[in-house]
C-alpha cells in the first residue's frame, strides 16, 4: 500500500511550502529568506541568491502568509468596502475599486448592503462595520444607508485610525473623504438642457422629505436655481410620499402614491418636461404615463440621473446623465490607498471630490419650437 509522503501535497495530509523547507535547501537562514521573498528595502544580497531563493520558492509554489505578515507590521492589504449590488450604478462601482486595489496588491472584502436609505436607520451598516473592524481590514470605503450618521457613529473607525471613505450619497455631519458626483451641476445641466429644447412648463419628481436622499436634494436645488434665473417658466415640485412595507435580506418593498401626484402634469393640455432624480424614477414614470394614455416624448419630456443599464432600452430611450461610476469607485480606492501612505502628524483635511455629470440625450425629450 503506498503511503503519502509525510513532506508532499496530498489528501493525507494539507501540506505548505514553509520559508524553512526552502531556507535549508538554499543552504541560508530562514531570515535571509523572508527578508529576499519579503522584498525588505533595508536588506540586500547578491542578486544569484536572490534569483536562487525566488526559483527554490516557485518550485515549492509558496506564497508569503499575509495574515502573519499583518500581524507583524499592522497590515493585512486588505480594504474593506460595504455597498449595494442592485444596480448597474453600484456595480461599476465596484469594478472601479477592485482595479484600483488589484493593481496595489490590495484585496477587497465586499459586504453587500440590501437596505435603502431610511429602512433600517443604518442598523446593517453598523454590524456590517464591526464586522470588518474584527477583520482588521487597512481601509473602509462605505455607501452609506444611514444619512444621519454623525462622527461618534464612525467612532471605533476614528479611534482605530483607519481611513473612510464616503461613496455617492455625501454625508454632512462628518468629516472624511467623500467620492461622488457634483449632484448641483448636475441639477443646472437639466434645468438648461430642457430650457435649451424650447420647454417652459416644468416639474421635478422626487421622494418626500422623509425619504428624500441629500443627493436627490442637490440636484433639485441645481435644478431650481436655473429655473430661477429664467423668468418665463412655470415649475412645480411633484413629491411623492414613499412607505417601507416590507424588508428581507435581498430587498426593500417599497410602497408610493405617485400616480395620484402625478395627475397635476397629467392634466396640463400643452407639453411639459420632468426631471426624475434618478432613472429609477424615471422608468416609474414612463409605466404609470403609459397607463394614463401619455405619450413621451411627444406630451411628457423626460430627463433621468444615472444612465442605467436598463436606461437605453426603454421605449423611447431615456435621456439621462452619466455619473462615471467607475471613476468613483477607482478614486474611492486610490484615496484609501493615500491615506495609508500618509504619516499621522501630517494627514491633510478630508477630500471632497464630486465628479462632473455628461448629459447622455436620447429620444425622451422633445424639442418645442417657439415662434
């Protein structure tokens, strides 16, 4: 009958390459041979040893024990990122932060969030917190569910030191890096872009106060100020009001009265516009104007925030703005990594980067013509 060795890989045994197996067949000391395997700035040797320790290692397929390594030098080169996949949105998100990770020999622990702002006041996010602070990961990049939170709700973050990163939905009642989009701007490219195609008769669609997300509140405000330094157009605010009626661990049910407050633009006789705060808004709105017999654009104009996947295969295509996802998530990552390169008595104030919208026009706006 043949036995396993007691030294090789096989189901008799769970067998690692150790830095003493290579160390004695290198004729070296096993600290010489983590110090060339470890890439030890402060340690030299002939590059022959170096290739010959690095050739031995291959050979044995060994791979340096990160988790020992973090015990050693504070660090487990790991980034610890809680945010939703429901969308495309967040998705790219993600893509953007795993390249930029990747490519610094990062890894990223990925805890996936199901509420939505205001339906369970933030009580997921906490543990999913801790649960990466007993990870001991390097950094925390968050999409944050709990708009009310302040800096005492980071507190073990702060004390630990590790840096945060605040994605997409700004919070104002703490101080930290915050990577999204300039949501205002975003707002006043609407409010122009709709000008621009003749229309005069507006309205905004958003969620009420008590759901409302400080990022639809800025684009509202962008929005209005534009429609302000116009004199001719009549607006007005649709605000729906939106109840939680049921939550699991993969969705949020939520219930709304939008129909009913959409009937003051379903009776205006002439054409109108509506800038939804987000596409998902926008795609509630094509369905419920279908049911009342209104066309888009031809009678209701329709303006979008997010450029979903879903957003060019409604019918018409929606008009809507691109947020560059992908370039949040990757500037998201790059600013953790910075942080942790920073020397504490030196760590400069938080960033704030809000990236610019591109309006993406498709046939769900009509142009008016004015005589």
């Amino acid at each position: 009958m043949n036995k396993t060795p007691a030294n090789a890989p096989g189901p008799a045994r769970r067998w690692r390459p150790s830095l003493k197996r290579i160390a004695d067949e290198c004729g070296l000391t096993i600290a010489t041979v983590s110090r060339i395997l470890n890439d030890k700035s402060n340690f030299s040797c002939t590059p022959e040893t170096a290739q010959r320790v690095r050739k031995v290692a291959a050979n044995h397929r060994y791979m340096p024990n990160q988790l020992t390594r973090g015990i050693r030098d504070g660090r487990t080169r790991s980034i610890g990122v809680i945010s939703a996949e429901r969308l495309s949105f967040h998705a790219e998100i993600i893509h953007g932060i795993h390249h930029a990770l990747a490519a610094n020999n990062y890894v990223m622990i990925h805890e996936w969030n199901d509420a939505t702002i205001h339906t369970d006041k933030g009580e997921r996010e906490t543990v999913m917190l801790r649960r990466l602070l007993e990870h001991r990961v390097d950094g925390i990049i968050l999409s944050p569910t709990n708009e009310d939170a302040t800096d005492l709700y980071f507190r073990e973050v702060k004390e630990r030191g590790i840096p945060l990163v605040i994605l997409d939905i700004p919070l104002s009642r703490i101080e930290t890096d915050f990577i999204g989009t300039d949501n205002v701007d975003c707002g006043r490219q609407a409010g122009d872009f709709l000008i621009r195609q003749g229309h005069r008769r507006l309205f905004s669609l958003f969620p009420s106060a008590q759901t409302l997300a400080n990022s639809f509140g800025e684009r509202i405000t962008g929005l209005e100020e534009v429609i302000g330094s116009v004199g001719d157009i009549r607006y007005q605010r649709l605000e729906y009001a939106q109840a939680l009626t049921g939550f699991s661990d993969r969705s949020a049910v939520m219930t709304n009265n939008m129909m009913d407050v959409l009937e003051p633009l379903f009776a205006v006789p002439d054409p109108v516009a509506v800038f939804c705060v987000n596409d998902l808004i926008a795609k509630d709105l094509y369905r419920l104007a279908k049911a009342r017999g209104k066309r888009i654009p031809d009678e209701i104009s329709v303006v979008g925030v997010g450029n979903l996947d879903f957003a060019d295969l409604l019918d018409p295509p929606l008009t809507s703005f691109e947020q560059h996802p992908y370039e949040i998530g990757f500037q998201a990552a790059s600013s953790v990594l910075k942080r942790l390169q920073e020397d504490a008595p030196a760590v400069p104030p938080p960033v704030h980067l809000a990236l610019k919208c591109d309006l993406v026009a498709r046939q769900s706006v009509r142009r008016i013509s004015r005589g």
